[in-house]
C-alpha cells in the first residue's frame, strides 16, 4: 500500500504529484494507492485557509485494510469522511473542554 500526502499545493502541481507516485507506485508493484491530499496539523491556533481534512490517519489506515479483504468488484475505492465546517468543529471543541473559544472571521 502507498500513501500519499501533499499541502500547499496548487492543482496542477498536486496533480503532477499524485501522477508520478502512481507511476512509481506501480513500478515498485504497488497494489492498492491512498492519495490524501488535505493534511493539516495544528499547534495551539486554528488559521484556515481553505478545505481541510480532519480524518484522522489512523481511522483511514483501519477502512483501507478492510477494503483490502474485499473481493476485486470496483477498480477505485473512496474513502470519505463526514462534512463539517471550522464552526462545528469550534462548537464540538466548546463543549468538550468547556471553554470558549475566539472565533475570528
């Protein structure tokens, strides 16, 4: 299995990426390919600056092994997290730690 992961990148750019690590994934003889193109790691202060994920590795690790024991009947797998905005995600934090949090827009 491969995984791949890219920040900062603009489309065209992200695209070149992935390409070249599906080329050298299949060379190497690569079976099954993971793109994650979203990751994000914060340290004390939330900036956004655009679409992020926040699916944490460990629960993609577990749905890309389970999708390994499945029979061959698509040729792509998706793996999709729940939709939820930077507000819901301040909102679930609020209430978790009891604290408030400075939301700035």
């Amino acid at each position: 299995m491969c995984s791949s992961s890219a920040s900062g990148a603009d489309a065209e750019t992200l695209v070149s990426f992935q390409k070249a690590l599906v080329v050298a994934a299949e060379e190497a003889g690569v079976k099954r390919f993971v793109p994650s193109e979203w990751p994000v790691i914060f340290y004390g202060t939330v900036k956004y600056y655009g679409m992020s994920c926040f699916t944490r590795m460990q629960d993609a690790a577990a749905h890309v092994v389970k999708a390994l024991d499945v029979p061959k009947r698509n040729s792509d797998t998706y793996i999709v997290g729940d939709g939820v905005s930077y507000k819901d995600i301040a909102e679930i934090a609020e209430e978790v730690t009891d604290e408030e949090f400075a939301v700035q827009l």
